[in-house]
C-alpha cells in the first residue's frame, strides 16, 4: 500500500515545491520511490496554475534536483488520501489545523522542521518569496536537514506497514 506524503506552504511556488523535490529525491534514494507518493499543495489560492517560483527552480537545479510543478490549494478532502501532511511554517500548521475533518486528520499533520534535530524551538522554514536568493538558498538547506529525518519516520511507516 502506498504511503502519502504532500508538503504545504503558503502559495505552493517556493518552499513547498522545494520540499517536494527534495524529498523525493530522498525517497528514490532510499529505494522507496514506488512504495511513497509525495506532492505539494498552498493554503492559498494565489498561485494556482503556475510553476514554481524561477528562483526555487534555480536553487534546486543548482542541487541537483528536479522539478516540475504546477501550484494548486490544499483541499480538505485530501486528508482522506494522505497519510502525512507536512506544513512548512506555523501558520500553515495553524491553517490545516482549521481544515483537517476529523481529530485523526489533524494528528496527520506535522512541522518539516520537527524532523531536523538542529531546528530546536525554530520549527518554522521562512518564506524566501519578498527576499534575494539567499533566503533560497537557506530554505534549501533547512529543507535537506529535515529530510533526512523525515525519511527514517517514513521509512519506519512504510515497513511498518509491511509487516
């Protein structure tokens, strides 16, 4: 059974699509690519329709990674096919929160930065949107550290839920 992960930031074009690209990178790494399914999604509106911000599309070629994407809004019915929800900042955590159905919905969401055990209290992955490209580049590696830990907590799922 595929485990489903989908990564949420605020107009889907910069963090979210960056965590996305990386974990799944992560993932294909890890020998899980068939096993997890991940995506991205913004608690906003707009966005909708576009790529990803040329400046995440930048820092992530520069690292090596991949993307194609297309922004679109998280809808409530989706927690039904998620198995993790992962918000990028507070706010979003706040905002999921407010949209999750049901209380087992809501136990499905987490902080990226929960699974970085450098993040201590500052869970929050700040938006690089109104910044130059080093807010990018700092999105970037806060994205790759909670990653890894992100992976052991679904891979653990994942074989979990194969025994």
């Amino acid at each position: 059974m595929t485990y489903r992960v989908c990564f949420v930031c605020t107009g889907n074009i910069c963090r979210s699509p960056m965590a996305e690209s990386v974990f799944r990178a992560r993932v294909a790494e890890a020998g899980l690519d068939g096993l997890v399914e991940i995506d991205s999604a913004g608690t906003g509106d707009w966005h909708v329709g576009e790529d990803a911000d040329p400046r995440t599309v930048a820092v992530l070629g520069k690292s090596g990674y991949a993307t194609a994407h297309t922004a679109r809004v998280f809808d409530r019915s989706w927690f039904a096919r998620r198995d993790l929800v992962i918000a990028l900042d507070s706010s979003h955590l706040r905002a999921l929160r407010l949209l999750a159905p049901t209380p087992e919905d809501a136990r499905k969401i987490r902080l990226l930065r929960s699974y970085a055990p450098s993040a201590g209290d500052d869970l929050d992955v700040p938006d690089p949107y109104y910044g130059g490209p080093d807010g990018f580049d700092d999105c970037l590696e806060m994205v790759e550290e909670a990653s890894v830990g992100l992976l052991a907590a679904v891979r653990e799922a994942v074989e979990g839920r194969a025994t």
